[in-house]
C-alpha cells in the first residue's frame, strides 16, 4: 500500500494534479488557498486585489510583528476597495478552491489548514474526496485519524480554535496508527521556522496523545521550513511532510 500526504498546497494546482500519481490514496493536511506569498510577492490574494507593492508592505508589518499596523493598512486598503471584504475575499477564495478540488486527486482524504474556510469545501468536493476533522477512518489496513485547523494566534487566521475544542477533537480520533493534524505537535525544534526565524504554535494535546497511545506515524505541516522535519516519540515516528507550495512533491508512505 502507497499513500502520499501533502500538506500546505497554498495554490499549487499544477503539482497537485500529479501528487497521486503511483500511489492508492492521497492524504492531504489542509491550508489549500494561498492568500499571501512569503517568498514570492506577487501571488495570492492579497496580490491580486492590491498589487505586488502593497503586499510587499504588508508582509514586511507582519514579518516585524506590527500586527496593528498590519491590521489597519489592511483596513484602509478594504476601505478603498469597496463593498464588504468578506465578500471580497470569498469571492477569490473560491475561484482557488475551484481550481485546487478539479485537479485534487481520488481517492483523497482530507483535513482542514488554519488558513482554509472549511464550510466553502462542500461547495467543489467530488465524490472520491473524504474529509475528516476530529475523526478516524481505516486505509489499507491502517486507522488514520485526523485533526484539522490551528490553535489561537496573533495572525488571526481563518480556522483557528481554542485549545479546549482542539483538545477535544484529539481526544475523539483516540487510538490510531497514523495521526494526521495540520500543526505539528507541541515540540520546540517542530515548531521553529529558520526562515520566518520564529516558533509556530503546536499542540499540547496532540503530544499528550502521541505519548500515551503510540501510533506508528504523527504526520503534520504548518511550519514551511522547520528546524528539524522529523523526531521520535517513544516509538512514533513524528514527520513534517513538506511545505508542498515549496517541494512540489508529497511525502510517501508505504506498508
């Protein structure tokens, strides 16, 4: 049995069209849309409604942690844009998801990033597309089980939850052999990304399980180029699959 998981597609439509190629099923780990490029200025949402420039400003108050300032160019730029930016953004959401879901391989089973909006999914999910949040399901022989979203944080990202609701999610999949979140498990050298040089929040309650019931795999995203991709706890093997936008290829997974 082959599967390959990718996580952080963040727009990459055309490697996502070949990422199930020699493998039974996909596993995909969430954050499809792609609102702002770190590395290339000039793609994403904001891009496209504000221009190149402007993104680069914006990326630069974020990157030097002035949110606020963030925040109210941000506001001054919706202002001038007119209408509701909800529906601005919801709009360029879904051209995105429209494209991703067409080229998203079957059978694919998915979970929901922090940056995702999960009740447009339903909208462009085909019939070989499975999402689980908070829920298990058996592939090849294997329970997976899955958490989507992200914890709180000062970027206010569209799916983030409290600790309690994520810790509760967890506790729902229980006992798996392979667990399956968007962000990583609460481990310092998980969390630290060496280019954005700052820590990603990770789960508590995710690590909490991972020690107490020993699955063979925990695989994850959410930290585009961690310090270290890989560790051991106990006997489960702990993977950051990849930021998939970067690599263009999935993370495989044989038995």
């Amino acid at each position: 049995m082959r599967v390959h998981v990718v996580s952080d597609v963040h727009g990459r439509v055309d490697a996502l069209a070949r990422a199930g190629d020699g493998a039974d099923a996909l596993v995909c780990l969430g954050d499809l849309i792609l609102f702002v490029d770190y590395q290339d200025h000039s793609q994403g949402i904001f891009a496209d409604l504000f221009g190149p420039e402007k993104a680069t400003e914006f990326i630069g108050l974020r990157t030097a942690g002035r949110f606020d300032d963030a925040r109210a160019m941000s506001a001054e730029l919706w202002s001038a844009l007119g209408g509701d930016p909800r529906g601005h953004i919801e709009s360029a959401v879904r051209r995105q998801y429209e494209q991703i879901f067409a080229v998203m391989p079957e059978p694919a089973f998915l979970t929901y990033g922090n940056v995702d909006l999960p009740l447009l999914w339903k909208d462009y999910l085909r019939s070989g597309h499975q999402v689980l949040d908070g829920a298990k399901v058996e592939i090849g022989g294997l329970t997976f089980g899955f958490v989507g979203g992200g914890l709180r944080t000062r970027y206010r990202t569209p799916y983030e939850i409290d600790d309690e609701d994520y810790a509760r999610k967890v506790e729902a999949v229980g006992q798996v052999d392979v667990l399956c979140c968007h962000i990583p498990p609460a481990v310092p050298e998980l969390l630290y990304d060496v280019v954005a040089r700052r820590f990603e929040r990770g789960s508590e309650a995710t690590l909490e399980a991972i020690r107490a019931t020993q699955p063979k795999y925990a695989l994850f995203g959410h930290v585009h180029q961690p310090l270290v991709s890989r560790t051991r706890i106990g006997r489960t093997e702990c993977v950051n699959v990849g930021h998939f936008r970067g690599r263009g290829t999935p993370f495989a997974l044989e038995w």
